[in-house]
C-alpha cells in the first residue's frame, strides 16, 4: 500500500528548496533549562551567559532530580566546575571551539580520567587514567564533562535499572522506564538536566531511549565515532551516538565526537553533519516495513505505534517524498547478531573486579559468549558482507527505510528487571524487534520522536539507511522536526510513580 496518496504529494517541494530553519536564539541571558546544545554554544560565543553558571545550574538540575529521575552514576561536580571556570578563561580571551563551556554528560561505558567506568555493574572499580578518545575530542571541542549516565548491566536490555544504582526513570512518567541501555543518558537530556549527551547503541541502545524519552537518537556508521581503548566495541556491534531534543543539536554533537584513534579497526571516511542538519533532502524514495527480522518469537505491534508511525509516513509523503510499503530481506541476521553480543558480554565481563555480583543473566550471557567465541563468532562475522549485500537490495530501489523503533510504548519499571534471562529476551525481542539489525550491518539509523501512545507515552519512528548515509538521514530528520516541531513539547514536571512504585528505585 503506498502513503504517496496523489501525485502532488509525489512532486512535491524541489531539492533547491530551502530547508525553513529552526527557531532562532533569544537574546538576553539564559535563564531556562531547556536551552539546546546550539544556543548554549552560541550564547558563551557571544558572551551572554558563563560556562560556570551554566555549569551550576546543570549540577543544580542532577542534584533536584537525582533521587526521582536517577539519570547519573557518578557526578563530576567539582571537576566539572573547574573545567567550566578553564573555559571561561578561554572564552574571555577569545578562544571559540565549537563546545567551549558547554555541559556534556557521557554514558558509563566510556572512560573518563579519575573515573571509573562500572557499565551498570556492582562493585569497586579503579578510576581510568586516561579519557576514551570520544572524549578527549569532546575536551578537544571544549566541552564541559558534568557526570557518568547510568546504564544497565553491560548494556544488554533496553530498560536502565540494577542494584548497582537503582532504577532510572523516565521523565515523561517516572513509573515508566526511559529505555536503554543509554537509559540515563536520554533521561538527563529529556528532563533539561543537560543539552545533550553520549549514549552507545549494540541493539539500539541509543535508537530506543531515544523513542521513549521523546528525543532524537543518532547511531551512526561503525567507526564513525571512535571506540578506544577498545579498537572496536562488542565485536563490531555497538557504537556511540548522541542524544538531544533537536536534529542540530545531535549533529553539532556527532560532528564533535566524531574522528579515529590510530588503533581503531574501522575508519570510515567523515562527513559534515551539521552541514546536513541545514540542507534540504531533495525528494527521497522512502520504504515502510512493519516486518521486523525473524526471531522466531511473537513481536506484536502495538496499535499506538502503528497509529505514530504511519502518521510519520504521512507527513513524509505530504513533504514530497514517495512512501509505500516494501521490506528488506532480513534472511536469519538474528544467527549473526548472537555469538558477537555474548561473546562482547563475555569480554566485558572479565574487567569486572567482582564477577560474583553480576546479574544472574550476565553471568549466563558471559558463559554462553564463551562458547559460541570460536568458529561460531567467526562465522557470524564472515557472513556480514552477505548479510549487507541482503538487505542492502532494499536500497537499490528506495533512499531510507521508515520503520518503528519499538513495537511497544515504554514498559513500566520492574517489567524486564526480575525475570530470567530466556524470559527477558522474549520481552525485550517483543518490545524492541525494530533496531538490532542495523547493528549486525554497521550502518547508520536515527530515531526521531512520532509523537505519544493514548497514555502520554513517547513513541519513536526509525529512518534507516545504507553504509555512510547519516547526511540523508539527518537532512530527512531536520525536516521532519520543521514539520513536527516536537522539540517544543517537554515533560510537564516530574508526575509521581502510581501506587507501588518507589521514586528512588533502590
């Protein structure tokens, strides 16, 4: 069935068109908390607010909500204050970097020096000597390192809770989960803790926080952003990506963090996204699939995100893009997604200090990741080329595909957390079928809001597309938002947990 309903909406607007831009900075100070990380940098350019107060008022934020929302695992007051006073130096005597004195908070998988780096685990771990390379070139474009986000046990579920820190909720509605793995991350952008943040995806673990905290989530091309110390991350899965309520603000993140160690195994050559934030898409030939890649287990598709995404698929269409429905030939990717997400979480969990305290679903993981870690692993990595020569058929005939980045709205907290590991899989498969795939391939995909299920619950659409193709997808998402305008709705405060539910989550 094509959403292309005439041929108007098939001509539509001209590539030359430009794209209509955003809403301008206000002038004065900054007073609010929902400033992006474009109007931030802007502001301390030109001198109408310091990085020190902007700083505070960021930690003020984390302080207010730590307790409800739970977003961080370690908070750099003191040292993010410093940092932010450094800037301010530089700032006044004249030095512009594309971040200087902004607030970033980065996920707990990624080294921060005089941090350590627990990836939602249990246990004292020894504070990094050094910075992951995403973040010194984050340092490098100046920004401010305010905290470690909170994430789930070695990024493996899409839901942010353990007994190492609690339960991180969502700010839309704290008895519900804001999704995960980059769970705190999108819970301390979407609550205006911060303007922007660093989240990892390995099976959409940026894409679905992003869906259910009413945010735009970037992952991008494999080895877009550089993994180090780790030449790749989980055999080639995961990659970091950002989280912000604007296509500008995630592109002017991307373009910062972006770059390669010289021990990273994936290089690919780079782009200029927020270059691509300001263009126009031209017309796009767009694919729809509802079918998600085979598990052999029940996905069903809940009507609210049924309802969201074709509403997306809508607007598209009334843009001038051609829309109908077509599916990528997925074959059985889910045999290659396997063996190298065990056998990642096998690897991660020998850095632990104390494996004893793992979940008893990590330690099952671990152990199944060091049995499939020999022919196994180098089967399911021999494959890829096959595998993206599949589904990149799709392609040939369509620019991006459209999907939903889960099948469900955001569970509620403790849904996911108490069951076993073969009943956590079944739930998560359900709930999120949509994101994992692009992993396995290593191509970019980007989710952007699709408005809220018939409880108020954020909901997300996915705009997926072949190797290297983040300015496509991020032109197409900037005009969506023009179209949308969904960075103009925020939570309205932090509503209580229904009856049963603890804030703290401890």
């Amino acid at each position: 069935m094509s959403v292309d309903e005439n041929e108007e909406r098939r001509t539509g607007p001209s590539p030359e068109r430009p794209r209509r831009p955003g809403p301008a900075a206000p002038s004065g100070s900054l007073d609010g908390q929902w400033e992006g990380l474009t109007e931030q940098a802007r502001a301390l350019a030109e001198g109408r607010v310091t990085a020190v107060a902007l700083a505070q008022r960021c930690l003020d934020r984390i302080a207010a909500t730590q307790d409800t929302v739970n977003a961080f695992r370690r908070i750099r007051s003191e040292a993010a204050l410093a940092e932010a006073a450094e800037a301010d130096r530089r700032l006044a005597a004249g030095e512009r970097l594309p971040l200087l004195g902004v607030p970033i908070a980065v996920k707990d998988d990624t080294d921060v020096a005089g941090e350590p780096t627990a990836f939602g685990c249990a246990g004292e771990f020894p504070p990094k000597q050094h910075d992951a390379e995403v973040v010194r070139r984050l340092r490098a474009a100046g920004a401010v390192i305010v905290g470690k986000t909170n994430a789930c046990e070695l990024g493996q579920w899409p839901f942010t809770e353990g007994p190492a820190f609690g339960a991180t909720r969502n700010p839309w509605n704290l008895a519900h989960t804001p999704g995960g793995s980059s769970g705190g991350s999108a819970a301390a952008v979407a609550a205006g803790m911060v303007p922007a943040a660093l989240g990892t995806d390995g099976a959409g673990s940026v894409r679905i926080p992003a869906a259910w905290s009413h945010l735009v989530g970037i992952k991008p091309q494999r080895g877009r952003i550089s993994t180090w110390p780790d030449p790749e991350a989980f055999q080639g899965i995961t990659g970091i990506g950002p989280l912000a309520r604007t296509v500008e603000d995630a592109a002017l993140l991307l373009d910062a963090a972006s770059g390669n160690h010289a021990g990273d195994l994936h290089r690919p050559p780079g782009i200029a996204a927020q270059e691509a934030a300001g263009r126009d898409p031209g017309r796009l030939r767009i694919a729809l699939s509802w079918k998600p890649a085979a598990t052999f287990t029940r996905k069903p598709l809940h009507p609210d995100v049924r309802d969201a995404v074709t509403a997306v698929a809508r607007t598209l269409a009334g843009l001038g893009h051609f829309v109908e429905e077509a599916e990528p030939d997925y074959g059985l990717v889910g045999l290659a997604f396997v063996p190298r997400a065990t056998a990642g979480v096998g690897e991660w969990a020998t850095r632990v200090p104390d494996p004893r305290l793992l979940d008893r679903r990590t330690q099952g993981a671990a152990r199944l990741g060091r049995l499939l870690g020999g022919p196994p692993l180098r089967r399911a990595r021999a494959v890829e080329r096959r595998q993206q020569r599949r589904i990149g058929m799709l392609f040939g005939r369509y620019d991006v595909l459209l999907t939903p980045t889960t099948a469900t709205p955001p569970p509620r907290v403790g849904t996911l957390a108490r069951l076993s590991g073969w009943q956590t899989d079944k739930a998560m498969i359900a709930a999120c079928p949509y994101a994992w795939p692009w992993n396995v391939l290593g191509w970019p995909g980007l989710s952007v809001p699709a408005g809220f299920s018939t409880d108020g619950l954020p909901l997300g659409a996915q705009l997926l597309g072949p190797a290297h193709a983040e300015p496509r997808l991020i032109s197409l998402a900037a005009q969506l938002q023009d179209a949308l305008r969904w960075h103009e709705r925020r939570p309205d405060g932090h509503p209580a947990p229904t009856a049963g539910v603890s804030p703290e989550g401890r």
